[in-house]
C-alpha cells in the first residue's frame, strides 16, 4: 500500500514494470544482436529484431496479465515481439534462449541500476555520517549500554560508528555489484543446445552485449548470487535502521540531544515534531529483511529450473531493492536535517553526578583494594548516594577506605575528561574506507 | 514486479491504493456519525464531512507523497478533507481521532473485505477437493514418503488430505475474520480524551459504524491481532503451496498420474505443458510466508505507537492479503483443470512387484518368526530381487523359513488389496467441517 | 549457546532429549493398548509392551546418534523396544504405526506440557500487568507517540495496554492448546491399513490413551495445526517483547519513570543496573520469531510425508516452545520486581510547560477559528516558546486571536486534568477476559 | 531436540557450550597479555591471569545459570576468573574490557573454527561434485523444467552446476572468513577509556593475540558482520539443499535414475530406501534460514550495546554454524554414496518418443515456416502423438508443411545428439574455481 510513501521516485522508477520491461526488451536485444555476431542467426535480422525492442512498442500490465497462462512475462513478450518483426526475422526471436534467459538477465539489468542508485545515495549518507563525525569529534555525551548511561564518548564516535558500519555494509553490496550481477544464457535447460557449437561464444558475447558479467554456467537453479544480493541489502538495510533508532532515541523528548528538524507533524497534536525519517527507515528495512528472507529461503529450485522459487524471486528482488532505496533516502535526509545539541549533552551527561566515569573510580581503588573489594565499594556508594539524592563524590569521600583526595576524586568522576581514545578512534574511522 | 501475473484482479481491487483510500474515507465518515450521534458534534458538521468522504475527490498517489512528510497518508488526507467541508465543519473533522485510528481502520475494513473473497474462494479449493475425494474415494494409488513409494492409498484419501488441511486452515482465518477484525479508535494515545465523558461511547458507535469488533482497548501498540492474521494467512497459503507440490509431483514426465490441463506453454521449447498454477501458488505462498514474517517481528511497537514497526504492516498486510488470494486462486484453477489418470496410478502401483505391500507380508512373517527377524527377511528378498530384476513373490516363496504359500504370498503383495481404511476415512474427511 | 542463560529450568526440562524419548514411549505405549483393547494385538504383548516403555532404559543421546541413518529418533527406538519385550511380542512393537506417528505424537504431547507451562506464567504475567493497572489506574504519566511525549495518559492505562495484549495473545495459543493439539496415528501413509478393518477404532482409542484431540485424518503431511501453533508463539513472544521494550524505554536515566529492581550488573562498571530481564525477553523473542518461521515456512512436505520439512519441525518447534518459555518468565520476573515512580512521570509530563496537551487548546480554538488557523496557531506558538524557552501559555495569551482568559488557558494546558477516558478505560480492560 | 541427529560431532564440539567458554577465556587471557605488551598492567598479572584461563576450572552451565542475572555469560565468569588469581592479580582481571568485548571475540574464534570445518567439508563437497561432473560428463539424462523433461543435458552438466554452486557461496563464505571475522575491544562504550592513552595500541595487540581481523572500531553495536556471516551461510545451506533435493527427485521410485545407498530403512516398510541424507540436508538448511533471520533482523542494536539483538545473536549463530554443518556433511555423504544409473536416465530420456527434442525441430521448421508457424506445428504435432500413443516423428512426417525427410526427423529428435555445449560447459566449470 502507498508505495510511494515509503520508496523515492528514483527508485519506483528503476524497478517498476517499465524497467522490467525495458530490461527484457534489452536481453533480446541483445540475444539476437550477440547471435548475429557469433554467426547463428544472420544480421539483417538480428538488425530487425533490435529495431523492434523498443518499450514503447509493449503494454508491460497485458504481458503481465498473459503471464498468467505461462507462468513468466517473457512468454507473451516472444509472442509480441514476434508479431513486431517482419516475417524473415521470426525465426530468429528469442532463439536458443528460454524465458528465464531473459527474466533473469532483466533482473539483473534492474538490479545493477538500482544498486549504482543505492550505492550513490550510501556514499551521500557516509559524507553526512563522516561530517558529523569530524565536527563533534570531541563533543561530550554519554554512551548508553542496554539504554541506561554507562561511560563518556563523543557524538563524533557515535557519528563515526554509523559512518563504518555504512561503509563496510556498502563495501559488501559493491562486491555483489561488481561480482555477481551477472547475465543469464543457457537455453532450454543450461546447455545452449540452440547454438550448436557457438554455445559458449554466444554467451560470451551476450553478457558483452548486456554489459554484466558473464557466468561460468547458466544459473537458472542455482540462485546463490540472488541469495547474497539479497543478504546484502538486508545488512545495509539494518545498518541503516540502527540509525535511524539511535536518532529516534537521541530525540526523545526527555533527550532531546538531537532534533529532527525534517519531522513531521501529527494529524491531532500541534506540538509533535515526529522523527517521521527513522520511522520510514526502520519500516523499510523491516521490508526489506522479509523480501530477502524470501528469497533466501531454501527449496523450490529443482532441477534446472523450479516451481516457484524462481517466481517468488522477481516481486521479492524488486521489493528488496525499492524499499532498500526507501531507507536509504530516510536516513540521508534525516542526517542532512539532524540538528546536534551539545549542550544537552553535557547536561545528560552530567546529570548523574560522576556516575557515568564510576568505571574510572573503580579502577583506580582496585589497584589498592583488589577487583572485587573496589568494585563493591563503589556499587554501594552509587546506591547510598542515589538513596538520598546525594554527590558519589561525597559518598565516596566519606568512606574510610578511599584513600584519593576530594579533588582526585571530583577529578576521576568528571565524565569530560573520560574520553578515552574516542578521538583517535573518530580519527581512525574517517581514514577508512569500509574495506 | 509485475503484481498482475501473480494476483488475480479482484485481490488486487481490494488491495489497491484506491480500496485503502476508500477505506479511510469510510473511517473518517464513521468517526465524524459516531461522534454526532453521540452529541460530541453538531449533526449538520457530521452530515458535511459524511458528504465529503467521497473517494473520487482525492489523490491516492498525491496522499502517498504528501504522506513521506507526516510518516502516515491520513494526516494529509485530513488536511484533504478539511479542505472540502465547509467552514464551520471543520473543527470536527478527524476530531478526537489520531492517524493511527483511521490507518489501522482501514487497514481492517481493507482486510474484511479481502478476507470474505479469500475465504470464499478457499471454499471453492475446497469443493474441487472434495469432488475429487469423492470420485475417486477407491482410486488406488502409491502413496510416497520422502518421495519414495511407500504403501497403497487412494487418490480419494490425498485428496481428502488437502480438504482437511484446507478447511482446517480456513477455519482459524475465518475466526480472525469473525474475532479479531476490530476497529481502532484511541485518540492522539489511547485515552479518548478528546471526546471528554463519551469516549467509551464514541468508541462502541464507531465500531457500529463502521461494522467491525469493538477493542476493549486502542491497540495502537498492541499488534497481536496483526499477527494473528498474518499467521493465519501465512498457514492458509502454506497450505495451498502443499497441495500445488503434490500436483507437480504427480504431474511429472515419469509419473504421469496427473495433467494441469491449465499448464502453460513454454517460450521455447512447443511441447512443454508446464504447471503454471502451482508454480504461482508455491510463489505466492512463500511471498506471504515473507509478509507475514514481517508483520509479526518483535519490535518496534514503542509506547503509545511505535517507530516503523506500524509502518511495515501496511505493505506487508496488503501484500499478503494479496498473494495470499493469488495461492488460492491459482490452486483453484489447477484443481478444477486437473486431470486424474487412474490407469496410470495402477500401473505405477503395481511397477515395483509387490514391493509396496511388503509391509504386509512383513506383519504376517513377524508372528511367526518375530520382528526382528521377518522384517530383516522381507528386507533381504526385495534386496536379492532388486538385484537380478526378479519378483518379490519368488524370492519370499524360496525361502524355507516362509511358511505361506505362492498363492498366500501374491494374495498378501497385491497392492490393491492393501487399502486399510482409506475409503472410511474419505468418508470421514467429506463429513468434517475443520472445526 | 548457553541454553539455561535464557531459559528456565522447567522449560528446560519439558522440552529436553529426555522429555522427548518419555513422550515417544508413551506413545508407542499407548499404541500398543489402543491395539489390543481393539482386539488387534493380544492382551499379554501389549502388556509386555507397556512394561518396557521405561524411558530410564533407553539413552536418549544413542537414539540421536542412530537416528542419523533412518533419518528420525523412532526407528531406533523401536529397535531397542523390540530388544526389550519377549519374544513372543516382538511381532507387536510399533505394529501399525509409522516413525512419524511415534514422533508427532511424542511433539504434541512434549508441547501440550509445555503450554500447560506457558499459560500458567503467562497468567502471572497478566496478573502482574493486572496489579499496575488497578493500582497506577489515575497516576498520570506522559503517553509517547514515535518516543515523542504525546498526551497524557495514566500508568494504569499503559500496563491495561499490556494486560489486554497478554491475555489475547494467550487465548489463541489457549485455542491451540484444546482444539489442535492432536493425535497422530496413520500408519505407514495414513491409511491405518496394518490395523485391518480396525484403523478407525485404533485411531479413536490411541488419542483417547495419550490424552490428545482426535484427528479427522493422519496430517503427516498436513502442518496446518503446527504453523498455527508456531504462529501463535511468536505473537506471545512478540507480546512479551513489547512489554520489556517499554520497560527499557521508561527506565532510561534520562526518563526513570521505573526500575527494574532485577536488573543485572555490568562487569566493568559498578554504577550500572541493566534491564536485563528485558533484554533476555527480547532476545528469546526474537528466537521464538525465527523459528516459527522456520515451522510456517511453506515447502518439503511432499505427498504423505515430506523431505525434510516435517525434519526440521523437532528442533524448531522444541525450541519455540523451550524460548517462549523464557521470554515469559523474564517479562514476569520483571513485571514483579519493577518500581514505579509516579512522582517522576509526573515530573516529566510537566515538563513541557503544556505543550503535551496542547491538543485541547488546539480544539477549543477550531471552533472559533476553525481546525486549520487553530492549529496553525497553537504550532506556532509552540514553536516561539521552545525558541526562547518560554512557555506556551504565555505565547498562546499574547496572541489577539485567542479568546481564552489566562486561567483558561492554564487550565487547558494541565495535563493532568487531559485524562480523557483513561481511567474507566482501565477499569474496561479489567473486566475482560481476553475472548 | 535430538540436536546431535543433525549435527555432525565435529560441529556440536566446535559450537558446544564448552567451546564458547575456552572461547571467552582465550579472550581474557588475549585482553591481559595484550594489556601486559601495551604496559598497561604489570607482566606479573598477566602471566597469572593467564594461567588462570583453564576451561577445566569453570563450569559453563553454572555460568549460564549465573548469567541469567547480569544478561549474559561473561559478567560471571570474570567474577569467577577473579577468584580463581591471587589478591595481587585480580585488579587486572577483565580490565578495560566489557562483556560484550569477551563474548563476541568469543563467538568470533568459535566462528573461525566452525567456519574452517566448514570450508573444508564444502571442498570435500565440491570435490564429490567434480568426480560425478568429470565422470559422467557425456552421460546423457533429461533436463527437467518446472519438473517437466525439457531437453537432454548430461548428468556431468547437472553436477557441474552444483560444483559452481557449492563453490561460489563457499567463495563469500571465506571472504567472510578472511575479512569479516574479527577481534572485538572497545571497553564499556567503545572509546578504550580503561586504556588510557594506549587505547589503540591494545587493541591492535589484542587482536594479534587473538589471531582474528583488527576492526576499526568496536562494533558492540553494529552488527553488519554478523548479518554477512549469517547470510552466507543461509546461501551455502540453500545450496546444499539444492543439491539435496535434485538427488530425492532423481532417487523417486519412477524415476530411479540416481540411488542414495545410505539411504535409511523405515521403522515399518522393509522395503524402503529412505533418502536420510538428503532430508537432514533439507531439514538442516531450513534451521540454518531461521537463525540467519534472526541474526540479520533490524533492530535492537541501540546505541552502544542493544537490548536483547545482541543477546539473541549467541544461540542463532551457533546454531546456524551448527546446522550448516549438519547439510553439508548429510550431503557430502550423501553424494559420496550417490549410484548413478546412467541406462536408466537414458530409457526415461528416451520414454517421451523425442518430445524433449522438439524444440530443435521448431527451429529447423522455424527457418522455412516462421517462429509462430512453427511452432504452432510442432506443438499440434506433439499433442496428437500423446492423444494416441503415436510417436512424434510420424505425426511431423504425416504434416505436408514438414519438408524435412523421416530420416532428418528421426536425427532432429534423437535426444542424445542435442547436447549442445553440454560438455563443454563441464569442462569450463571444472575449470572454474567459484571467484
């Protein structure tokens, strides 16, 4: 429902039907193009046949709607495109390939366009990650483990956590762009027995033709390379949401360390500035976790060709990718509206009268006192204080075994100065690049 | 891709964005009557938004975009529909309701619909099984386990297999149909607290109003009966790709026990019959086994309304609603083209000499010998008369310890013979109502 | 890993190696006197039988092993069944029966203990949920829409939210308890054609003797009941997983609105308290998720027993019941150890000077200037007192077109005054039951 | 249940709860002697520590149980470690590090190990898959499509596929291995701070230690590599079930033409040959599904540790380690018992009079008659040869549109001279090595 609610207009675009069917157009195009180059079928009509691959020329719905008999559009798509060449050339449309041949090469063709989209649109979300990494490389904030305050980091550590885990989720969707985008040729049942003895040529030429890579076999059931794009927008789609609800939590109302300044308003309450981004974002990658676990799923790839796996995989693959691009687009725009309070930060930060840098008391009375002894001591004086609304500090000052000054402690429990190597990290991440 | 090969029409009507704008029209309609009748608005206000709720006057893809926004396609269709009432109206448009109330109303009003065809066409499945249970309630044929044959059955007693498994299935949607397709009404979090004293009373009229359950409480964050539905559809369609697999099976070159007279052609290859419906079925259903996956995920149902968690339903909740009808339909239509070929079943009944009832030659062996001891005889005659091609019949009768005769022996290896109470269960299967 | 970190001892316990070979026993004990009081076994054999179904006689981890080679744990069973009756009633071991009628009984019988388990915490659960409610029923706290403070609600009226969700989710897996945990008894392919014209009566008394439903047919190949009985889970799980996540949410430092006395200790620093029962009940959940989807998931079960789908059935099914079991006591030992600060939610409700009902005021304003200048208006004013950190109610009086006195105002914005139906809402969800 | 049914006794070890603990205390041990190097702790507590890491000293279900209160397994077991140096040592125990430091490194050298097995089992697969490529590289059988004979192909072609299947998902499978499995240190929240300056020194140290990838930062919240393991591992199960599932359909009783001869007897038909490997293959991969849906599901990595994403992680990735060596090993042995009948797969290739070379006549009338024409013949043809039993070759020689001779027929639809580029495919696979 309401797709264009959830996927930017590029990305409708690119895996609408219009494209699938552009993309299928393309693959006999190229079919009889490469045929003719290999000697199998003659130019003239491979010429014919290529003149009649336009889109324009074909009603994507009705090829959809004939689908229904024959079970894939690339059926009625022969047919049509059958009745769009003169009568020489007819013998020579589609010849040596199967439906899948083309189905399968299209959802290629689909996907190594919405990819280089996707790709583009990471690479804007890791300039906005890295940007505000380097600025707030040494702003204060807490970090949160299981959502309480555990210790001081920098809002650029956290920025730059988003920007490494984008850049290496993306490293791994450009490997399966690069690597396994591949074109589909095998005929029949794989052996490209139409081709005689130019089998292996035709493929060749063919995945020259479709500009993708060209596959050692033909892949009708073996769908690993869809399984592993499919796993890889998931990743990228999660990394994304992880985003999005860290955002969605730095902007609580009672946090309120960021703000969304692109929320959206409610159809009731006046006030709200909902974080309307992260919702889309962690919706689309809910969908698009569902989409890849369908096409990963085991069985139904039997023989050379299945009974459903493979159909199950087109609406699932176009899925996958529209909705990655949905989260993606979320979360860049989001960055690029995200407004940093580093003043609450501090005040979060320092809400809880050294709580947070306790880990750092405690080291330091474990050195005197041994682990356990340091460890308990602490433990206790963070209740008693928490008890009566009382400074750890003056807890830990009046117990006779802390030996550190008043100073030294007000020094140990200052959570600014516990950073760490946040910076150095922060450094670190930017110099990397995902691989 | 290509929605329309998979999903029959009429799903795809009830699924549209056009169906869930209609929807949201009725609900706002419901809201702005319930609140009249319960004094909480003027009547003459009620009476020109009911007027305004008029489908044709709005956008569905134009909602959608405006939608990216507020997260959600009812707060523009507010703004809309504010737009289109007069003046001293529109205080009281969507008054007391939140987005959330008029989503998930529709989202139900969307469901009812699709569920009433849905389950009206699995009565149809279910008619075609039962014909064919009945016909051929004493068609003996091989019953196979792990693909293997294992022992007689008749054709009569698979099918009255899927008729079980059918109106069992059935039977739990149409309790969520009957139990759990409620409306939603809470206000901005819940508390009704825009309709002051009428609440509860706003509440109970605009569940009559729009004629769906009324919720003891808004279930704006709680999604179990989201859940509910998409495991129920998810086990209906599970169900419908069970019986499209067993057609396949049987409808194999070498098997031959059935034809989908349905079965589409190939692109290439002219005499291919392949089964088209089952494929789309076994498609369809591993579509809504990934919808409803997302649907029921823990998570992100947050507070008072969650951050994406709600977001994902709406596409998943169509989709699988709708490829939910396509498994049906396509298992619909392969049942009612299917051809049964009973001589064929005989003949591969009767293939392996015996073999398939040597359970029962093993039973009659065992209280004579044991067993440990028959069954490692039976085990070793079907090994030596395997071996050199030979009957099962003969090498049993050649061994000493066998004290039945030839006759006993041919008597107790006739497959047809070996039926047990398959024709009383048929019987028993046509009388069930998978309650 | 670490099985007994998540779940309880007595879900353990219930869903063990051992818990499964006590159940197989019983069911080929069962099978054996259900033969003979038809009259198909002899008296003596079944009593024989029955003796030797000691489950302290046979090792579970043995029959795994020897498993490996017939593909499922009852084959060798029966072969050890078969060493450790007399001779004489050898012949009558298993007699009938087929592996996966011992095993799926066995499954039925392990999860019927298991519910009876989960209900009875579930149970606990909604008592818990129900004790916050009746006792928090008016403490006013801030409802969140997207983690935004919202409007107000009553801490009563969130865990009425969470009682009304656990009690519904627990009356389907109730319904699956009583009307789908079934028998299972068909013979080698469901025909009962070993129990002569006795099938039907075999049939009938087997359930009767282990205690489960009777089904129409033998559903080897029919797992309709186990995806709903999957399905049912994950929405429990889901449920529970809900409650934690706002639990977390509300005990956040910066939120505190509770505690969750339970909670665990970090290893490195002393001041922490980890929800740490809501994060095991998250991840149970998300466990319970995974393998229901791994029980729907459509596929591989072929004909009258499939490949590998009805395999992967044990350990999943085991496992959604053993994690469910930890997802239930983790949200009730939470529930039972949680703080509640009332003065605290009211702390944080008021800290927004208004804003959190500003929906009111936007309403009372729509009658006099319409719904769009009203809420524009309140909007802006929201968005000049953030500005300058100024309070709303003393923007919205500075504004000529509010007609409302000072006091008006300050008494539209309380929120504490903007219950709405809250409280008889809580009083509502008390009453029900569920159904 | 019945876990070691499934999994190999090399893989229960290597994931086993003991395993995780040698693990976890290889990481400690790591953390000191790195900390040591580094001079961020006295040599002397180091080399204690150290020799304090023995698994046979802790018991891994006490800490399981002790772990049901911190949240997970690595709290208790520093409190354990603790105990178990002198008074001088303890303070160095654990210091800088985090739970999730230790468990993850944990659950990272687990992942090496069991993906080492793994990787060398799948070679023993690949292995399997190129003797029966090599081997019966011109052995000529039916292809199947949608499980319908299509044309000839070889069985040296159909292991052919499996071999660049196995061998490109095993391919992401070690890049995972050599890329993505990293050392994890980050101290409480990521920023080293226990370490003082020397922070990145220990951790590069530390991951030396460990012998595992140093990451640019601590990914206690980003779980991307995880999601890739998972994922890769689903695709390398899915393969393994591919393969599993072509030998249960060429193993049917109709279709015999491979036998699986450590195929498994069922518990009462003595004349069964159960498919046992190829089930657990089935089984195993759908587990393996489940787990990596749940290891690569969004959300619940919240800020710097999640509540209960992470903690689900541990039991899914062991089991997804677990069950992937369950498919590999049932199918490796499965194919290493794999009887290929060769006269078999040419009598059923042979069975349909030449229909599965009907395509290569289409084309040879295709070039006289046009695409359409012909075909349209062709398929006529087909369907009056099967209305009477009659063979194709008469049908097409009785048409006067058919100007080719009855010995040109006979030729074009002699299955076993349209091979295409079969063999030569087998050669280029061979060649191939999944890059």
């Amino acid at each position: 429902m309401f797709e264009r609610l959830f996927v930017p207009a590029e990305f409708v675009e690119v895996t609408s039907d219009a494209a699938w069917l552009a993309a299928m157009l393309e693959a006999e195009r190229a079919l009889a193009t490469a045929s003719a180059r290999a000697g199998v079928i003659p130019s003239g009509a491979a010429e014919a046949i290529a003149a009649a691959c336009r889109p324009e020329r074909f009603d994507a719905e009705r090829l959809a709607l004939d689908g229904r008999a024959s079970g894939n559009p690339a059926e009625p798509l022969v047919r049509a495109l059958t009745e769009a060449v003169p009568d020489d050339a007819t013998a020579y449309v589609h010849r040596g390939a199967t439906s899948q041949d083309i189905v399968d090469t299209a959802a290629m063709l689909v996907t190594r366009r919405a990819l280089g989209l996707l790709l583009d649109v990471l690479d804007g979300v890791a300039d906005e990650c890295a940007a505000l990494a380097e600025e707030h490389r040494s702003t204060p904030m807490a970090a949160r483990t299981l959502l309480q305050q555990a210790v001081p980091t920098t809002f650029g550590l956290k920025a730059a956590g988003w920007l490494v885990a984008v850049r290496e989720t993306r490293a791994a969707l450009a490997r399966v762009q690069e690597e396994r985008v591949a074109a589909q040729l095998g005929g029949a049942a794989g052996t490209l027995a139409a081709f005689g003895d130019s089998g292996l040529e035709v493929k060749r030429l063919f995945a020259e033709e479709v500009g993708l890579a060209e596959p050692v076999l033909a892949w009708h059931a073996d769908r690993g390379r869809i399984a592993e794009l499919a796993g890889a927008l998931a990743a990228v789609a999660a990394t994304l949401a992880k985003i999005a609800v860290d955002i969605v939590l730095l902007a609580q109302t009672e946090v309120a360390e960021v703000a969304d300044t692109g929320g959206g308003g409610s159809s009731t309450m006046p006030h709200k500035r909902n974080p309307v981004g992260p919702a889309l974002a962690v919706a689309c990658a809910r969908q698009v976790h569902g989409y890849a676990s369908v096409v990963a799923a085991p069985g139904s790839s039997e023989h050379e060709r299945g009974v459903g796996g493979w159909h199950s995989e087109w609406h699932a693959l176009s899925g996958a990718l529209a909705y990655s691009g949905g989260a993606v687009d979320a979360v860049r725009r989001t960055l690029a509206g995200l407004e940093v309070h580093p003043d609450r930060m501090l005040e979060n930060l320092r809400a809880s009268g050294g709580e947070v840098a306790a880990e750092r008391v405690s080291f330091a009375l474990a050195e005197q006192l041994g682990r356990r002894a340091a460890r308990e001591l602490v433990t206790e004086a963070v209740a008693r204080a928490r008890g009566h609304n009382g400074r750890l500090a003056d807890e830990l000052a009046a117990d006779d075994r802390v030996e550190l000054t008043r100073e030294q402690l007000a020094a140990a429990l200052d959570p600014v100065t516990y950073l760490g190597s946040a910076e150095a990290l922060v450094d670190e991440a930017l110099r990397s690049d995902g691989r």
